[in-house]
C-alpha cells in the first residue's frame, strides 16, 4: 500500500481540482461518469477565474480515502460483523462470524444477502471498490433515508476490538488494515510502446488522471475556445477618427469595461448637444439663425427674471409676517375687551367714561394730585383719609375704582388694538394691490411650449399656485386659521435659465458655423458624440463581446493548468521506486502459483531526463488492445499474482477478504486459486466470499486436504428475508464428516423424543434422516472409497487421486449395499406398499446405521493407511 500513500503525500501539492479528481478515480475504479467529468471541468475552471456552481466543492483525496499503514508485525483480524442495522433487508439480529485464523468461506447463491455483507466489509475495510454502495431496505418507505450501520469486532494482537462502521461516515483506520481482494484489482496496462506492464496498486489513478481525464478536460476546454465568437466584424460601423474609433481598434481582453460604457452612455445635456449641432451644421443661413436665437435668450431670461417676482408676496417669510399682523390684532381686540370689563368691575358708569374726554379730565386730576394736592406721592394716592382730587370727598370705596382708572389709562390697550388694524390693512392692503403675474403671456407661452412643452406647463403651475396661495392668506385674515398652507409647485426659474442658456449656445453654435474654420471644429465634435451614440446603441452586444474576449483569454489561460507531462513522470518515479527484483520475483513466483506458466515478467530500465527508473513488463507478445493479448480470465490471474505478491513483501500479516475470485475462470484455474488461497491461509486470515458451487467444492477439497482451520457459514432466506447466517455449508456442500456429525445429532434428538406408537410427524422425522444417511453414504463412496477422484461438480477426473484408491472387501461391499437398500426402503422417495404397513427404524436402529457407515469410513481409511506405510516401506528399503 506504500504506493498509495506516497501518491496521497505527492497530491498536497496539486490544485484542489486534481485532488478531487483523484479522490473519485480511486472511489469509482477509474470509471468517471459525464455528471464526475463535468464536475471536475467546472472546479478546473473555478481554478483560473471562473464562478463554480453553487454548492460544488473539492473534496480533495485524503487519509480517509485510503488504507492506513500498518504497523511492522502487527496482526488484526475479523471477528465477527453483527448488528447490521438498515443494510438492505439483512436482519438486525445476524452475526456472521470469521475464524481468526485459518480460512472461512461464506456462501450465498443469488439472493442470498451474501453482496450485502461482502459490500459493507469493502466499504468498512476502504476497499478500492466503493462503485458499489449499501443501501437500506428498497421494500421499506420508512427506512428509504436510513443510513446503514454495523458492528465489526476485530482482533488485535489477540484482543478484541468492537468498531462501529456507518455508511456516510469515516470507515475506522484498524478496519482498513484488512485487505479486499475483487474484480477491481487488475492491474494491467499497455505502454506506449506496446508492451504489457505491471502497474502498483494505486497508480492507476494517476495514469487514469494523465491519459484519460485530462485529455477529455483538454477536449472539453478546446471545444469552449472554439465556441466562444470574439469577431469584430459586426462593429466595423464604430471604425473611424474618434475616441470611440481608436478604442475600437484597440478593442481586447485587457480593454477596462469602464472605459467602454463611460463612452456609451450620454448625458442629457450631450445628446441635447448633438441635437444642436446637428441642426446647425446643417442651417442655410447660420448667421441670421444666430440674431434669431439671440433674441429668444434676451426673452427667456426676462422672464426667468420675472417669474420669481410674485413669490415675494406669498413666500413663507411673507405668510409669517402677516400671521403676526393678524394675531396682534386678535390678541388687542380681546385685551381691550378685557380692559374695559376690568374698568367697569360691575358697576353702571357714566357715559363716555374711558373715551377721550374722559381721559383728559383724568390726566388734569392725576396732574393735580401729583404736583400740588398730593405732591411727592405716586397716584392715585389713597392712605390716611386721602380725598378724591376731583370731588374733594374721602375716597374710601372709592379708592379701588381710582386705580381702576388709573391701570386703564396707564395700559392704554385701545390704542395699541388700533395699531395693530391699521398696520394689518397696511399689509392687506399692499398683497391685494401687488401684481401676481409671472411675466409669461400666451405669445412667449407658446414659444417656450416649442421647445420645452413640459417647462411650459410648469411656469403655468407656477403661477397658479402663486395666485392661490395669495387667496389663501387673504381668507386666513378673515378665519384667523393659517393651517394647511397651499404648497408653491417648484420653481421653473432655473428651468427657464438653462432654456436660455441652450439657445445661447446654440446660438453660438450657429455663428461658429458662419465661420468655415470654426466650423470644423463642430463638425468634429459633432462626429465624437455621433460615435458615441452608435456605441450606445449597440452598448451591451459591445460589452458582450469585450466579456468573451475576457472568458476566452482565462480559456486559452487555463490549458497550462491541463498539462500532464509533470504527473506521468511522477507516477513514473513512483511506479520506478515500487518496482524492485523481490516484487518480480514475488509476482513470478505467484504466477507460478496460480499455473500461469506462460506468462514471465521482466525488468526494463528507461532513462527520463537522465534519471533511471525501472518498469516491470510482461513478456509477451504485444497488440493494440490490452483485451487482444490477455483474456479475462488471464487478467484475473495477473490480478490475483499482483495482489499475492505485493501481499508477500508487506510487513504485516493482516487479514484478507476475497469476493467471488475465480469469476472468468476455468475450472482448472479455479482449482489452482483454491490451492493458493488455502496456503496463504497458513499465514494470515483468509475470508472467501462465494457464489460459486464449483468453486465450493474445489475450496472444501483443499481445506480437507490441507488440514488448516476453517470455519464455514451460508446464507439463506428465512421467514421472506435473505442474510439469515447458516452454520457451516449448505448440507449438498458438506463433506462426509459433517454429515455423519449432524447425522448423529439428528439421532440423538429422535431418541430423546421417540414414542412407544411413533405418530406421522416422527415417521416423516425418520424418513428425513435416512434420505440423509443414503445422501450421506453416496458421499463417502465418492470421497472416501474412490478418494475423490471422481466428483459430481466436476467435469474432469483428478487422476493423482487414484493412486490412493485402496478398494472394498466383500464384507464393506454387503455393508454398503446394505446401508444403501435399507436408506432406499425408508425415504419417501419410494412409496412403500401400503399393504405392508412396514414400521420405519428406531432410533436405535437409526444409531446402528450411522455406526456402520462410520465402520466402513474407518476400514478404508485405515487400509490406504497400511497401503501407504508398506509402500513407503518399500521405497525406503
């Protein structure tokens, strides 16, 4: 697994689009879907400027992805998977148990559950095959969003270790110590010269990434180079001596957008220009037009003048001065009332008192009291008996009405109330009398209404608004309320002033025009704005082009960021640096293993930039297609070598899983493969997932052969749901010893339950059991009697069996035939004579049957035993 992982260290230096692109060729076999390579074109691109689509985001090639390095010497095995919650319909409560050491072989026809479990181990343990995902039940609703789980129990060193495994989770690193062998691990590629090279597990991404994904990215990015349009031949109308010209000429991906739109987009005032110099380029007699427009400005401006003059009267200033005058007349018209109701206080006064006369008669007493009567005191003077200084009588109550008098003459409020009338009719009297108009008669209305209807309607707006407001504050007088104050319309004076000033400029315009070199300069001002505003007229297809100019450029940009010269001869080195004499002659000697024998490697220098690295080639004839020079089978057996060899050179002895290994071989292939996977199980765990009945039974027959621990599970339906663990093989899988076991077994359990007056259910029981012993003797004669030269599975005869083929006696030969008549009268095969009423064995008969059965398969095997030594005896002497 060196490789892999020396490919992880080499990817951190790579852009996250390549990382990504690694990441998915190891999770799906090299095999990248149109939604994969899309994907990865749009996170190339993202890389050199361009927007990625939303949500799309490298998930860069990481530790998680691969297998860790175990650690020198250290052993973890499988011990059991259970729980397996949500894995396809496979029940919860199932435990599928591995022997730890030795070699276990699961079997499970189609159906079965058996890709459920081999698939959660291949995720659990970061198989290279992840294309194939787990998915819950697909019969259940409920359960269509669960994520599946499981419990793995591993064995570390020798101690357990229960790890938790769920699909859309990290698989655990100890998990991924355990190697998986499929259909995915084949690992041969032709070169450029044709020949049939090894390559390390792992670098077939990078050649993938190399040869295949970034050729089509290539392909891809070429095809967007083309299909972007960057000619200019639509524009050519923009040619000429202009700004808009010369930026034209210039026209790039390095043109600022700016500088195009500031160019394209005219103001008001510039197309207004255009207008005018238009016009009076083309005037007859530039001169006369001049007077004329002269004339208009003269008017425009007395109006611009005029038009303001009404507001004066009817501004806000203006409204609040005459709210003043009115409040100051409210406000002495109620304190005059109140004066003269203090004066009084009640009492019936003569007539006229307060008026003028009265107050002079009042003056001449307050004068009197103050220089002769009362002199040095303030008056009225009332203390100590003090006299009225008109009636000469004590004033006593009299007092109070004296200063009655005097506060009224003092405060002089009918005075002030007259004041403040005659300054309020003052005002009145200048806004009625002030002129409202704006200056604008009908003739000069129309004039104006030619050039600016909506100016017109303004001044009129104006104007009425003017008028209404002087209504208004006249009518406040009469209410005395100045709430709701009539809004002015705005202000046409500056309107009317840049009216004035564009026919001064026109009619500037027009008098340059008089003048041949004055007029050149107008007409190429003319031509710049006439530029331009062709340029605004085609202003977004001219930015459009300016932005494919500007994409096509980051294209172009973007083909250095494809080239693969850099990662070829990295993967070479690294290819180079796998490559050794001990993995040749591991992979040798593992073809060898396998009955390859035709196939041979051999070591091939090459120099890469003075650099020497190494290549292991197949020696073998060479063609165009890898499929032309090596079958599938022959494939599978270079994968099968690859894995074992590059297995022998690891340090460590760590468990293995195989999933279905022999598809697209022969039976003769199969047989070798069976062979090989029973050696390795010397040295490590060996799990087999199978299908296979052939296989099965070739696997059984090395096991046997070999003596090696083994432990056997098959799946099977039970109760409408696959996954259910069987121990040990399906009863036509088993071999003779398992049979006799459960034979005996089956006896036991008879015995134990057998009654006086057996009942149909026991004879049924019963019949069973000796369809199963004569099931079981035919095994016997097949393995033990003719030592399995000859078996049902096969369509070949292993000759080298028959050198231990030791023979019957008469006395084995009755016994079979026995054995065999008696099983052949009691099965339900044979509908017996109803007229006989024949009872079935007993069980204890049932026990003397199995112990004959026994008896034979102990004569024969302790015959070839005595054969065996006299002929080593023999040899030896």
């Amino acid at each position: 697994m060196a490789v892999i992982h020396d490919i992880l260290t080499w990817s951190q230096t790579l852009p996250d689009w390549q990382r990504d692109a690694l990441r998915r060729l190891l999770e799906k076999d090299c095999t990248l879907d149109a939604t994969d390579e899309q994907e990865i074109y749009s996170l190339f691109l993202g890389n050199h400027g361009f927007a990625v689509p939303a949500g799309l985001m490298a998930k860069p090639l990481n530790a998680t992805h691969i297998p860790v390095q175990v650690k020198a010497g250290e052993v973890i095995a499988l011990k059991e998977m259970k729980d397996l919650n949500d894995v396809n319909c496979i029940p919860a409560n199932q435990v599928l148990p591995f022997a730890t050491t030795g070699i276990t072989v699961i079997y499970g026809g189609n159906g079965s559950g058996k890709s459920g479990y081999a698939r959660v181990l291949k995720r659990a343990c970061r198989s290279r095959d992840k294309t194939e995902s787990v998915h819950p039940n697909a019969n259940d609703p409920a359960r269509a969003t669960a994520v599946p789980t499981a419990n793995i129990v591993i064995e570390v060193n020798g101690a357990d270790v229960s790890l938790t495994w769920s699909r859309d989770a990290v698989s655990p690193d100890r998990l991924s110590a355990i190697s998986v062998f499929d259909a995915k691990c084949a690992r041969a590629y032709l070169t450029e010269e044709q020949e049939v090279a090894y390559l390390p597990m792992g670098l077939e991404i990078m050649e993938a990434l190399a040869n295949r994904l970034i050729p089509a990215l290539s392909q891809k990015l070429e095809a967007a180079i083309t299909a972007v349009n960057t000619n200019k031949d639509a524009f050519q109308q923009l040619n000429g001596p202009t700004q808009v010209g010369a930026l034209f000429a210039r026209l790039s991906h390095e043109t600022p957008e700016d500088s195009i739109t500031k160019l394209g987009t005219l103001s008001a005032a510039e197309k207004l220009r255009l207008t005018q110099l238009n016009s009076a380029l083309a005037q007859v007699d530039p001169a006369a037009k001049s007077q004329e427009l002269s004339l208009a400005v003269q008017r425009f401006k007395a109006l611009g003048e005029a038009v303001i003059q009404p507001e004066k009267w009817v501004n806000e200033n203006s409204i609040a001065k005459l709210k003043g005058l009115d409040d100051a007349v409210v406000l002495t018209t109620q304190l005059e009332a109140a004066a003269a109701n203090a004066l009084t206080k009640g009492e019936e006064l003569l007539p006229g008192t307060g008026g003028p006369v009265w107050k002079a008669l009042f003056e001449a007493a307050r004068k009197f009291s103050t220089e002769q009567a009362y002199h040095g005191h303030d008056f009225p003077y009332t203390d100590n008996a003090a006299v009225c200084p008109l009636c000469q009588e004590v004033l006593n109550d009299g007092a109070d009405r004296l200063k009655r008098f005097e506060k009224y003459v003092k405060d002089d409020v009918s005075k002030k109330a007259k004041e403040a009338a005659d300054a309020l009719n003052v005002a009145k009297g200048k806004i009625e009398a002030a002129s409202m108009s704006v200056g604008m008669d009908a003739t000069l209305r129309a004039e104006i209404a030619t050039h600016d209807e909506a100016l017109a309607i303004s001044i009129d707006n104006w104007a009425e608004s003017i008028v209404k407001r002087r209504d208004w504050m006249l009518a406040s007088l009469e209410t005395h309320s100045w709430l709701n104050v009539p809004a002015l319309a705005p202000c046409p004076r500056s309107s009317i002033r840049s009216l004035a000033a564009r026919q001064l400029i026109l009619a500037r315009s027009y008098m340059k025009a008089s003048d041949p070199e004055a007029k050149k300069m107008l007409e190429a001002e003319r031509n710049e704005l006439a530029s331009r505003q062709a340029l605004a007229q085609i202003l977004q297809p001219m930015l459009d082009l300016l932005q494919r100019m500007k994409t096509r450029k980051l294209l172009e940009d973007a083909k250095s960021g494809l080239g693969t010269t850099a990662i070829s001869r990295k993967a070479k080195e690294l290819a180079s640096s796998a490559v050794s004499k001990d993995l040749k002659d591991a992979l040798d000697a593992e073809l060898v293993k396998l009955n390859v024998t035709h196939i041979r490697t051999k070591l091939k220098e090459r120099n890469d930039r003075g650099k020497m690295l190494l290549q292991l080639v197949l020696d073998m004839p060479t063609a165009k297609k890898l499929d032309e020079i090596l079958s599938e089978g022959e494939q599978r057996s270079i994968a099968l070598a690859s894995f074992f060899a590059e297995l022998s050179l690891a340090n460590h002895t760590c468990g293995i899983v195989f999933d279905d290994p022999v598809s697209s071989l022969d039976h003769w292939k199969r047989r070798d493969v069976a062979r090989r996977l029973v050696e390795e199980a010397r040295k490590r765990q060996v799990i087999v997932f199978t299908h296979d009945t052939s296989f099965l039974g070739q696997l059984s027959d090395e096991i046997e052969a070999a003596g090696i621990p083994s432990n056997s599970s098959h799946l099977q339906w039970l109760n409408s749901t696959p996954g259910n663990v069987m121990s040990g093989l399906p009863w036509d899988h088993q071999g003779y010893k398992e049979r006799i076991d459960k034979l005996e077994k089956t006896q036991t359990k008879l015995a134990k339950a057998w009654p006086a007056y057996p009942g149909e259910e026991d004879i049924r029981n019963m019949r069973s059991a000796y369809d199963g012993l004569r099931a079981t003797l035919e095994r016997v004669i097949q393995d033990v009697v003719f030592n399995g030269a000859v078996k049902r599975y096969r369509d070949w005869i292993r000759v080298d069996a028959l050198e231990e083929v030791v023979g019957f006696d008469q006395r084995e030969y009755e016994m079979i035939d026995k054995l065999h008549s008696r099983s052949s009268d009691v099965v339900s095969a044979h509908d017996p004579s109803s007229a006989k009423a024949a009872p079935v064995p007993t069980p204890a008969e049932l026990a003397n049957d199995i112990a004959s059965l026994k008896a034979l398969v102990e004569a024969t095997m302790n015959r070839r035993k005595l054969i065996k030594a006299a002929k080593a005896a023999k040899a030896k002497a």
